[in-house]
C-alpha cells in the first residue's frame, strides 16, 4: 500500500511533499487490524489528495513490476532481520499475545514466494473497499476546503485541550 499511495500521491500527481500508507497487525490477538496513512500537502491540495486515496482504496492501480520489486524489498527485509539477545524474549511475548506458537515473519518468508498481485487485490478488495475511514487533519481551517469536508463525512473539531489536556 505504502508504494502505490507514494507513487500516486507523489510521484505521478505531484499532489503531496510526502505520502506514505501501511497495514498494521495487532498487538494482540483479537485487536482489529488498521490502515494508517499520512500525506502532506499544501491545503489547496488537500481533497484532491484525499478523493485520489479513495480511489486507489476502491481501484487499486495495479503494475506487476512493482509488485515484484515491493516482494524482492520485503524478502530483502526478511533475509537481513535479526532478533538477539534481550529482543528475543520480547518477540516470543508479542507472537505470544498474537497467539501464535511460531515466528511470523518465517512463515511470511516461506509463504511470500507464491504470493501473486491477484492475491494482494482480492485481500485489498475485501478490507479496504467500501469501507470507512477515520481522516485527520490538521491546518488553518481559513485554508481548508471545508465544503469539501463537509461533503466526506462529519466533521469533529478538536482543540489543543482535547488533544494535549491543558
């Protein structure tokens, strides 16, 4: 997710200064999985940034050559990993509270080699379309596209006494 938000967001549209995406695993089993995303971009730019992620959530691009890269990176990642000395009981905790008896990341390894992008589409399909989103944004709302917002969902306004207490 991260590569295609990046590529669409920055290097194709020129719409962000950076734009980056995950899909994050739970700390412990039974915990919801998420997405978290950031962009950042000029304040003029903001609803394009956002109507373009909404489309790639519901019609992810799709390039075979990048998803065989973004697979080398990942086994790369994989190869080079380390847990040592006191990280070793802290990781047997967390695939513990996973609920797993095993490494994740050894069966990601041996499982990633037969992993296609229809595979990845079908799990993007089935998580992420047409479902909602939770948008944070922060900026001078004198220089947002309020209207815009408004036409999104329900908008929440914070203050720094709700975020900070004080």
């Amino acid at each position: 997710m991260n590569t295609i938000v990046f590529q669409e967001l920055r290097e194709t549209r020129g719409l962000a200064y950076s734009a980056k995406a995950y899909y994050n695993m739970p700390e412990k089993q039974g915990e919801p999985e998420y997405v978290t995303e950031q962009i950042i971009s000029q304040n003029d730019k903001m609803m394009d940034c956002i109507n373009v992620f909404n489309d790639i959530t519901e019609r992810m691009p799709q390039s075979e050559g990048a998803f065989q890269l973004a697979k080398q990176s990942l086994t790369k990642t994989l190869q080079s990993r380390r847990v040592t000395k006191y990280n070793l009981i802290n990781f047997y905790y967390q695939m513990k509270k996973l609920g797993l008896d095993r490494d994740l990341y050894e069966q990601v390894y041996q499982e990633l080699p037969s992993l296609t992008l229809a595979d990845i589409t079908n799990f993007e399909q089935q998580t992420m379309t047409r479902k909602p989103w939770c948008y944070v944004i922060l900026g001078d709302e004198k220089e947002l596209d309020m209207d815009g917002l408004n036409q999104i969902g329900t908008i929440h306004r914070v203050t720094l006494e709700d975020i900070f207490g004080y």
